[in-house]
C-alpha cells in the first residue's frame, strides 16, 4: 500500500471553492447559491467568473433551498453553500420537502461542521448534521478528509444525479489525498493494510488515524485504516471485507456519538458480523468556545483517543 504523507496543510473549504472554479469552467449548468458567506465558502473565484450564474441570496436559508430545487426544474445543477449548521439544521423542512422528498438534484455543500468552527462556539458547532442528512431518503452524504478529496468530491457531485449533503470544514488541515486519487461515490479508500484491527474513520479523523496507525504500529498493533468519504450510501462490502480479517474494529469521527458513522457501521455489524466495536466520537454533547486544537482534545478526537480505543476493542476480541 503507498504510504500517505502531508503536502502541505490547506483548509478543506477552499478544496470546495477549486472545485467549484473547475466547475464552472467546465460544466454550463452547475450554479451557485450561497447565503451571504462567499468569502468563507470560497465562492469568490466562480462569482467573478461566472456572475450570470451565482446567485447571493442573503441570510435567508429556506429560500435559498426552495431557489435551488426551483432551478432544478429547468436542468440546472444547483449548488448550496453555507456553514454546517444552517445548511442542515436551519432549514431541515425545506430539505425534506423541497429537495429529499422531490428527489430533486440539488447539492448541499456546508462549510464549518464540528468541533472545528472552533471559536465561535456551541451554537455553530453543529455534531447531528450527518445524522440529519442519512435519514432522509434518497440523500447521499459525503463527509471528505483534505483538500484535495474536498475537490475531487465537488467534481463527482455534479455527476451525480440526486440530492448530495457535502461536509466539509474551515481549519487547515493535512493534505494527504493523492491529487489524483479517484473519488467514487459510496467507494471506501483503504489508506493502510493490517490484520489486528480494523479503523475507519471519516472527515479531519481520517489524518488522525493514519497517526494512530504508526503509533499502534510501534506496539505490535497491525491497524487497517479505511477512509469513509461517503458515510451513505456506506461502503459495507470494504468494512466487511476488512473485518474478516482483523475480528474488532473502531470508528472514527468529528460528529455526536448518535447518528454518525458509528452507527451506521454498527448496523452493518449486527446484520451480518456481529463483532465488537468502539466509537471515537462527541458523546452526546454540544460543543464549546475555544481554538479547533483544544475542541478536539478535550472531546477525544485524535489520534491518541483512537490508540485507546483500538487497545479497548482488542481485549474484546
């Protein structure tokens, strides 16, 4: 397996706002529609461009969905982009009814989820957007890890026909996804190989996992690490596949404990390999003010909280 290693740290968001430059270069119908956040979206280079097909709809969410399924109508491709928290949670209603329950082709992309957002504090901090969004029909959620996967999963939405949630975030962060490394909805990435126990993880964990990763390494510990991009539709062959071999498994995620990844592969388990398993998660709580270091250290969510529970679920084995 190629050894994945940081090329330099860049803000995920700003993945999305290259996506969406190559987007509008390339594909006439993708539009834009953002609420009032174009700098913090990274919409200023496909405004510039493409001012006939961006839309600045103000601080007003609902509308800006009800717009978004509208131009589906016509055979646009619309694109959505606001912070996690009202992109999701603000307008939920709208989602359903507009969107999910229309199977409308619309594409949800949300800046600032988790921990993360960091100082600006519980309120925006939202943790049960995944959750959210996984439960309504038709909807497909894509949680990506780095820059370059945040492009490369901005490209792949516009292909893909059906209503997206795309989750990203607004610290720099590791760059380690191969620039070339194909995205394929619903597709697992395994990162490393190993036969003790398996680790996926989702989002800014996944760098932390593959940290974790040498860490258990250096104890004897032989970790499988998969890189969950798309939390629905899951890829539970690649969890399977990998469970077979190692027996335990832990997962990892910037997300409440109910409702994410954990679950979603929880259910995997107890329809087919009931084995044993450990969360790295929010445990049902909100969040707080403070820099996105001190968050995910205080919630357990790194790469030594992922060494813990690794050495928890092998004594279950």
């Amino acid at each position: 397996m190629k050894k994945y290693t940081n090329t330099g740290s860049k803000d995920t968001r700003s993945g999305f706002g290259a996506g969406m430059t190559e987007l509008g270069q390339k594909n006439e119908n993708v539009v834009a529609l953002c609420a009032d956040l174009i700098g913090s979206l990274k919409f200023d280079d496909f405004k510039k461009n493409h001012p006939e097909r961006f839309f600045q709809i103000g601080i007003a969410e609902a509308n800006m969905i009800g717009i978004a399924a509208g131009l589906t109508v016509g055979g646009k491709i619309p694109f959505t982009g606001t912070f996690a928290n009202f992109s999701t949670g603000r307008v939920y209603d709208q989602i359903r009814q507009s969107v999910a329950y229309s199977e409308k082709n619309v594409k949800i992309c949300a800046s600032h989820a988790g921990l993360t957002l960091g100082e600006d504090g519980a309120t925006h901090q939202i943790l049960e957007d995944i959750g959210l969004m996984k439960m309504l029909p038709g909807m497909t959620v894509i949680n990506t890890c780095d820059f370059n996967q945040t492009k490369a999963a901005t490209l792949a939405i516009a292909d893909h026909h059906g209503p997206v949630y795309l989750r990203f975030g607004r610290p720099v962060v590791p760059n380690f996804m191969p620039a070339d490394e194909p995205f394929e909805i619903g597709k697992a990435i395994v990162l490393t190989e190993g036969s003790d126990v398996t680790i996926v993880a989702t989002g800014h964990l996944v760098w932390e996992a593959l940290i974790a990763a040498e860490a258990l390494e250096a104890k004897g510990i032989s970790a499988e690490v998969i890189n969950i991009h798309t939390i629905k539709p899951l890829d539970e062959e690649a969890i399977l596949n990998s469970l077979a071999k190692t027996k335990c498994i832990v997962t990892a995620e910037e997300h409440n404990i109910l409702g994410g990844l954990g679950e979603s592969v929880s259910r995997v388990l107890a329809l087919n390999s009931p084995l044993p398993q450990e969360f790295v998660a929010v445990n049902d709580s909100f969040g707080e003010s403070g820099t996105p270091e001190q968050l995910m250290d205080k919630y357990k969510l790194n790469n030594q909280a992922i060494v813990e529970a690794v050495e928890k679920v092998m004594k279950r084995k």
